[in-house]
C-alpha cells in the first residue's frame, strides 16, 4: 500500500537515495528542499513532489507535513539543529504524522566535545518527548569521507584518525534503512539504531582497499588537529562544523565510531558496502591522480 511520505533534505546525501528509493517502491514522496536547482528538478522528473521549504520556519514545514504519514529529519553540521528539530516534532504533532526517522550521528551524548554532537543528543530528547513515535540514526562516519578526501587532489588521506578503526558507511546503506522505517515505523518506534558499514578498517586498511580498486597508490597520512583545521578552512568549512570535526577526531582515536552491527542487513534487508565495492560504486567520484 502506498503511504504519503516526507524527506526533509530531499537534496542531501541520504535524503536524495531515500527519495529515489521510496519512488522505486510506489510511495508518494514529497521533498523538502531548500530552493530550486538542477538536484530539486532530478527529483521531479522521478516523481517527487518537491516544495520548497525551511526546518527553521515553523509555518513552512508545518505546510510540508500535512497529509504525510511519515517523515524523515536530516540536519546538516551547522548552528539551528534544536530550533529545527523543535519546529519538526510540533509540526508532526500537528499534522498527526505517525512517525519521524531522525538522523543523529554515532557520537551524539550529553558529555561530549563537540557542540554539534552534544546538540543531536539534546535534539533526540526532544524528539523523545513528543507524542509521535521517532526512531533516531547513528551511523559512524560517512563513506562519502573518502570522495571528500580525494578531492583534495593529492592521493592521499591526510586525517587526524591515528590507528583507530571503523567501519566507512555509504549513504545509499543507510537510505535502505531509512526507507524501510518509513514503510513499516511500528516495530521501529523508540529505538536507536547505529549504523556501520560492512568491515571495519583503520586507514591504512581503507587505503590499501582504495588502492586495490583504484589501480593506483592510496597513501594514508595521519596528521595532527591543527594540519586538519588547516585542509578544513581551506575547503571553507564554517568553524561550527571545524569545532565539531576536531572534537570528534579525538573520539574516533579512542573508538568511539568503532563497531561494527547487522542493523544495515536486517532493516535495509542487504548487506552493505565495503570500502571496495563503495568506490567501485562512484569510480567518477575518483579521477586519477596519476594521469
């Protein structure tokens, strides 16, 4: 039966694969998106209803939510999570959604460095305390990392990480486990779900898989925080999110995004990426470096 589903962040890197995904399977789908561009367009000619929107205007998303009987909450790493998150669960509430599938992140706590990880576990407490049912996300780190990283142009991962140890998640995984949530939320409701990608690797074990597919060398180069806010500010990343990236470094060096679970296979129903097969999956994602 097809049910009447909301993606907020329609154009982002889980909610575009959710959306596509959804229209696969026959749901009507609306997009929340931001404005217009060439991504909102490729989501109407799937078949999305996109409208355009704002988390931080109550009026807006409360617009977006009626007539929905579920929604999926994405924010990204900027200041405004609680404000969004607030006007998400009142607009839910109002509209009667029957559920929310939130995305936290792995390192969200109360006792935490980072301003944003400690801000997803204050959001998930709100969330918790409407009356809708929410089922809230925590996936280790994206395996997008690694497009991010090459782009860079050097061939190299140059990441304060050390030897720790995860295991790198592709955002059409996690889009698997949203989707599915979103058909059948019931047995869902109230839980946290980490999420992980199917092997987990330290970065020297992420570049020789790299390699191994790229057919060229993958050098993993650790280095310390300040060299890391450095590559951050010359890519013209905010110092929100700078803060939020140094902080969470040191978690991944003492394990806190370490783990691996069968969560990807038994709610997405398939077993996810590996390092390989991701990079095989957006070999456009990564020119040569070598040519």
């Amino acid at each position: 039966m097809a049910r009447n589903l909301l993606v907020i962040g329609a154009t982002g890197k889980t909610g575009g694969h959710t959306v596509e995904l959804l229209l696969e399977r026959g749901h009507n789908v609306r997009a929340l998106v931001r404005k217009e561009d060439e991504r909102s367009e490729r989501l109407v000619r799937l078949g999305a209803q996109v409208v355009v929107g704002d988390v931080l205007d109550l009026d807006s998303i409360s617009k977006a939510a009626h007539a929905i009987d579920a929604l999926y909450f994405t924010y990204p790493i900027m200041p405004g999570l609680l404000d969004a998150t607030a006007n998400v669960a009142q607009a839910a509430h109002e509209n009667g959604v029957g559920a929310i599938v939130n995305m936290s992140q792995i390192s969200a706590g109360r006792v935490t460095a980072s301003n944003a990880a400690r801000h997803h576990w204050v959001a998930e407490q709100v969330l918790d305390r409407f009356p809708v049912p929410v089922t809230h996300l925590r996936p280790t780190f994206f395996a997008q990392w690694l497009i991010d990283t090459w782009a860079d142009g050097t061939g190299e991962l140059a990441l304060p990480f050390g030897d720790g140890r995860h295991a790198p998640i592709a955002e059409s995984d996690q889009a698997r486990v949203i989707a599915a949530i979103l058909e059948n939320p019931d047995p869902h409701a109230g839980q946290i779900y980490p999420l992980y990608g199917a092997v987990e690797l330290n970065h020297y074990e992420i570049a020789e898989e790299m390699s191994k597919e790229l057919g060229e060398d993958v050098r993993y180069v650790p280095i310390d925080l300040d060299s890391f806010t450095a590559i951050l500010e010359g890519r013209g990343a905010p110092a929100y999110l700078i803060q939020h990236l140094r902080a969470v470094a040191i978690d991944y060096q003492n394990g806190v995004f370490a783990g691996t679970n069968n969560n990807v296979k038994s709610i997405g129903g398939q077993d996810p990426l590996d390092v390989r097969g991701f990079v095989a999956k957006n070999r456009s994602a990564f020119p040569s470096h070598t040519r």
